[in-house]
C-alpha cells in the first residue's frame, strides 16, 4: 500500500516538482546575488584598509588607482611595528585589555553563580538592576567620572586621570553587567539535581562553582571571555576623556589622534596601524566565531 | 497537653533547626559575599555617578554655587542645542531602520541558501560587527577623503560628479547614517537569523497545504514567531545609537559647523574639551528619557516572562 502511494506520488510528482525546483533555483540565485552585494558593502572598508596598507606615500598621492596596489610593499607594516610609541599603545592596549578579562571573570562568574543559585534578601532586584546598568551607555557617565576622579585626587593625592591603568579600573562597568547576565542564563540551564547531589556528598559552595558548574558553562565562560575582550579592546571614549600623554594611550585613541597629526595625513601608516588594532578581535573571532554569536544572542533571548 | 504538642514539635525541629538555619544563613552570606565585587563595582562606578551627574547639572561653570535649573534653559535659548536634539533623533531613528531592514532582508538570503554554506557567509557579513569601531571607521573616513576619496574616483569613471561626502552638512549626516547602518546591521542579521531558525518548520508546511502566498506566510508566520526578538534587538539598538559617541566623533567630530553633532559628541566638546563640566552633564543628561522608556518596556518584558514561567 505504501509502495502503492509512493507511485502515485511519483505519477503525481514530476510537473509540479520540476515548476517548484526551478522557484527553488530561481530564489537561490537571487539570494546569492543580494548576498554577493551585501558582501561587499560590508567588506569594501577593510577590503580598501588592506589595499591602502600596501601602498606607497608617492602611490597614494598619486592616485592613479585608488582600488588597486600597482607597486605592493611592506613598508609602512615595518615602519608601524618599529615605532616605538604604536607599540606602546598595543601594550596598554593588551594589558587593559586582558586585566579587564581577568577582572570581569573573577567579579561575575562568582556573582552570577549566587545570583542564579543562592537566593539571598534582594538577589532577584539585583538580577534585574544588572540587566538594567547594561543599558548605561558611557557617554552618560564619563562627565561624572571624569569629575569624581579630579576630586579624588584633591582628596587622596593619587592622579587617576591620564594613567592607563585607570582604564582597568572603568572597564569592568561596560562588561561585568553583561557577563554577569550571559552567566545567570548559563548557570539557570543546569540541572538542580547536579548541585544538590554534590551538597549531599559534602561539596562546598566553592567546590559546586569550580568543579561543576564552570566546566559545565565553559561555552558560556568563553563566550563572555569574548565578549569583555572585545569590548576592553575597542572601547573609544573613556580613553579618549581620561588619557592624553602619547605613553598612556591605548590603541583606538593612539591611532586617531597620533597618527592624524594636523594637515599632513599619512593615510598609508594610518589604515596599516588601524588593520593592526583591529587584528586580536578578528583573529579571536575567525577561530571562535560560534562563541562570539552564542554569546550576542544570549543576551537578548535570555532575557 | 497543648505544651506537649508544642514540645514534640520543638524537639523535631530542634534537631534540624540549627543545622538548617544555620545553614540558611551561612548560604545567603556566602551568596552575598560572592555578589559583593558586583554590588561595589555597580554601585561606585555606575549608579552613583548616574546620579551625580544629576547634580553636577544643577551646578554652575566653576561647581562652586547651586544654580537649578538654569543650565536647562540656557540650553534651550541655544539654537546648536535644538540642532542637536533634530539630528540626535534623525539619525537614530533612521540609522535603526535601516539597520532593522538590511538585518532582516539580508538573514532572509543566509537562511535561504543551503546550511552547509551558510557559515562562510554569515562569517563574512559580520566582519564589521568585529572591528573595532574606531579603527574601521577610520577607513571610511579615508574613503570619504575631500581629495583622494574613492568613491568619487569610481563615480568620475562613472562619468558622474564628485560629492563632498563630509564637506557638505547633508551630505555629512547621509556619511554618518550610513557608516552607523554599515557597523551595526550585522548584529541585526545575527539575531534575525536566529530567530528565523527557530520558527519551526511544520508552520510553513501547514500553511502551504492551507495554500498561504509568500506574503501570507510573512505576516501570519514569520513576524509574530520574531516579534520579540525584533522588539528586544530594535530596542538595544535604539539606545546604543542614540548614546553612539565613536562613529561621529572620528568621522565628522560633529562637522561641518556642528551640523552632525548628537548628544554625546556634543557633551564631549562642551564638557571636557570646553571644561563647562555641569552644562556638558545637562547634555548628555538628555540621553536619559530614551533609556527610561526602554528599561520601562524591558522591565515589563521581564516580569511578563517571570509570570508566565
């Protein structure tokens, strides 16, 4: 009997299938067309930065073709990685920027593990209040910050101001939030059970947290290790209000305003020092791209 | 007879009581301690300046007398300021349209063609997402060059004229709307394309035997199966461009003459370039009713899903 429908269907079948694949077909080259054209909007940029980089001054003034490297060389990436002052802003670049991960791990794997598990007086106001201080953008709080370390300096005699190491200080306010809240979702998604048999057996809170439920959420622990990452590396307007010395610059701010010097713009240094800042977060991001998108998603639909 | 209940109870209880409170209470420190580095990080570096930019805006240019409100109306009497606020809103608003569209047609091509090449393209489309903001922008600012620009090479080759990309006031903000949809429209197509994957498949089978058009498995399928996601994405994205401070700020520094400025380059120049510290806090304080309006629906999202679980 089924062999029977299945002849029928096959009978049935090939007009109507044929008009549906060529639909099929025809939507897929459509598809690829529009891909193929959003896939170069979003790539001419970095595309033209890689282009640029390998240019000459004397090619790029030239201007003969803007969109082709008649002459490739790799002058200006030997001239950026022997320049002493860009390699001080990828120090502090690289130190801020793994401090801070250091830091936003230690502050909210802990917080999210007694957020999730450990009720306690307030803890669920708490859950929310962390969701809702992610949505504090920087630019409403570097004025009062930038007021609260002039005066904690008149108080305390220590300058905060245009030390890079402040910077670690402030950014764990734009990742711990965020981290805090991926690591509840994650840690929410555990069994009870887990938890409650490594109690019976005598485990202590400290023990549950390293040996059961950080190897369990390791995507999740990853996730946010990119995410606090890629925020400490880019982030443009705490440094840009609180550094100024050409030593305590980190990259983004280094490269805008060193390397733009008044009327002289040497474009070819400029697009090799800004393809080079962006290099760490595009490398972790070619290597981990499926974390990089658990953690941006988790976010939103775990709220 | 009464005592004796009362005693038996207590001796029942008794022999777990004090493990079982002690244990509660030992529990909820350990939670507290362990949530403190948050509730200190939080609570110095976020919620108290919040506030105290309140009253740092209430201050005069030297923060040495206490002045109300006169720093609000002396915004309002500044034709800059009511620039600002129009292009504050003109480029939020159509910058997270255009975001929101591109996002949405673009995750419907990826999830269109076969899984197994899907990843090289998404791979692809996110690369702006990845960079950092102030390097990228960077290129296009090159791109946009009054002299050298590129695009206006390949539009003379075109045999079309130049276009003074950020040279020209309307031209400026189309630069500025277009560098923040080209940034920010990847975020949108990753969680466009999330949530396509999860409207489950048999909707669309069921709606074509029922014979539904490619319209009608849109309106009735696709856009209430996304309705959340598109609100909640639509709403973040409402509050990161209205507070965007990086793109501005290294494109056009709020140029020509202050005609790109939005809040936060503004407050910039005035609060820390300008050193008017209370009037740049006035500014940027502007910001806040978006960000009320969002927490409002956020919080209601919450409790609504807190309800229903």
């Amino acid at each position: 009997m089924t062999t029977a429908a299945a002849t029928v269907e096959t009978k049935v079948g090939p007009p109507r299938k044929s008009s549906m694949r060529r639909d099929r077909q025809r939507a897929l080259f459509w598809s690829y067309v529009f891909l193929i054209i959003f896939v170069i909007f979003f790539l001419t940029p970095p595309v033209y930065m890689i282009i640029t980089s390998l240019k000459t001054s004397a090619e790029i003034s030239a201007a003969t073709t803007p969109w082709w490297v008649l002459n490739p060389t790799l002058q200006n990436y030997v001239e950026i990685l022997t320049s002493r002052t860009y390699l001080t802003f990828f120090r502090n670049s690289a130190v801020v920027a793994l401090a801070v991960v250091l830091v936003t791990m230690l502050v909210s794997i802990p917080a999210a593990f007694a957020l999730s598990r450990m009720k306690f007086w307030g803890s669920a106001t708490l859950a929310t209040g962390v969701f809702l201080t992610y949505l504090i953008p920087d630019t409403l709080l570097f004025i009062p910050l930038f007021k609260i370390f002039v005066f904690l300096h008149d108080l305390t005699g220590i300058e905060f101001l245009n030390h890079w190491w402040l910077l670690i200080i402030i950014y764990p306010t734009l990742t711990v939030p965020f981290c805090t809240w991926i690591m509840i979702g994650y840690f929410a998604s555990i069994p009870k059970e887990l938890d409650e048999a490594a109690l019976i057996d005598g485990a202590g809170y400290l023990q549950i947290l390293t040996k059961i439920f950080m190897p369990v959420a390791l995507p999740g622990i990853i996730a946010a290790t990119i995410f606090a990452f890629t925020v400490a590396w880019a982030q443009f307007l705490y440094p840009l209000a609180f550094t100024t010395s050409t030593d305590q610059l980190v990259l983004p701010v280094g490269i805008v305003t060193t390397l733009i010097k008044g009327d002289v713009f040497n474009w070819g240094q400029i697009m090799t020092g800004a393809l080079l800042g962006a290099a760490p977060p595009l490398i972790i991001y070619a290597f981990l791209m499926d974390y990089y998108i658990a953690g941006l998603t988790a976010g939103a639909t775990k709220g | 007879m009464n005592h004796a209940v009362a005693g038996g109870v207590r001796v029942s209880a008794g022999r777990r009581k004090p493990t079982l409170g002690q244990f509660l209470r030992r529990k909820s420190t350990i939670a507290f301690v362990m949530a403190l580095p948050l509730i200190v990080i939080i609570g110095s570096l976020v919620v108290y300046p919040a506030f105290y930019s309140f009253y740092l805006a209430t201050l005069n240019k030297s923060m040495e007398r206490f002045v109300g409100l006169s720093n609000f109306s002396f915004l309002f009497t500044r034709e800059t300021f009511w620039m600002v606020v129009k292009q504050s809103i003109i480029f939020a608003v159509s910058a997270v349209v255009l975001k929101a569209l591109i996002g949405f047609t673009v995750a419907h091509f990826v999830h269109n063609i076969p899984v197994r090449g899907q990843r090289k393209w998404r791979g692809m489309l996110l690369v702006p997402w990845v960079m950092p903001p102030a390097m990228s922008v960077l290129a296009w600012l090159w791109l946009f060059d009054p002299s050298y620009s590129a695009f206006n090479w390949l539009l003379q080759k075109m045999g079309a004229s130049a276009v003074p990309w950020l040279g020209n006031p309307y031209w400026a903000r189309f630069a500025v709307i277009l560098v923040n949809v080209w940034v920010g429209a990847p975020f949108f197509l990753i969680m466009y394309l999330a949530a396509l994957k999860s409207v489950p498949e048999q909707l669309y089978e069921a709606a074509a035997i029922d014979g539904a058009n490619w319209w009608q498995k849109m309106w009735f399928i696709t856009l209430p199966m996304m309705r959340n996601i598109i609100a909640i994405t639509t709403l973040f994205s409402l509050i990161v461009t209205f507070a965007n401070f990086d793109i501005v700020r290294v494109l056009t520094n709020g140029g020509p003459v202050d005609q790109t400025h939005v809040f936060a380059t503004w407050a910039f120049r005035i609060g820390i370039e300008s050193n008017d510290i209370p009037l740049g806090a006035c500014v940027s304080l502007f910001m806040f009713p978006i960000l009320a309006l969002a927490a409002i629906f956020i919080l209601r999202d919450i409790n609504k899903r807190g309800g229903e679980a």
